[in-house]
C-alpha cells in the first residue's frame, strides 16, 4: 500500500501460512532474504525510494508476543536493506 502523503514509500505485507514456531528471527530473515530484496527491487523500479515490508506468520504465534503473529520485516532504502 502507498500513503499520498509519502507517495515514494511503500509498504508490503506478505502473510505466510503454516510456519515452525521454533523458528528464530535470524532464520526467517535468512528465508525471506531474496524474496525481499525482489520485491524492493521491482518497487524501486517503479519510483518507490523506501519500501517497507513486513512477512507475516499468520498461524505462528511471536514467541515474545503470544497475542501476535511471528513476523519479519524489512527496510529498504534506495534500493539497499536497512538492518
């Protein structure tokens, strides 16, 4: 989704099914690495010079937030990842 307030950012979430609880946030940013770095890329292609993204485990809850799905997230900025 865009903001017309910030119209070259943009923020993706990508919701993900099944999932290992077990899995730490180093392991799920590994994961989804490439797959991040493809949609900023494509994005920045389109003018966007931030880009936001967040993988959303919907079935596997946050091992520090029960109440909340396990969750990585990525920052891009002029094409390069934020960390």
């Amino acid at each position: 989704c865009t903001d017309p307030n910030r119209p070259h950012e943009a923020f993706v979430v990508d919701y993900k099914t099944g999932g290992d609880p077990a899995d730490d946030k180093n392991t799920l940013h590994e994961r989804h690495a490439l797959q991040a770095r493809v949609y900023a890329h494509a994005l920045a292609q389109a003018g966007y010079t931030k880009v936001q993204m967040w993988f959303v485990y919907v079935e596997v809850p946050d091992p520090l937030r029960a109440s909340e799905p396990q969750t990585v997230t990525y920052t891009f900025e002029d094409g390069n990842e934020i960390i």
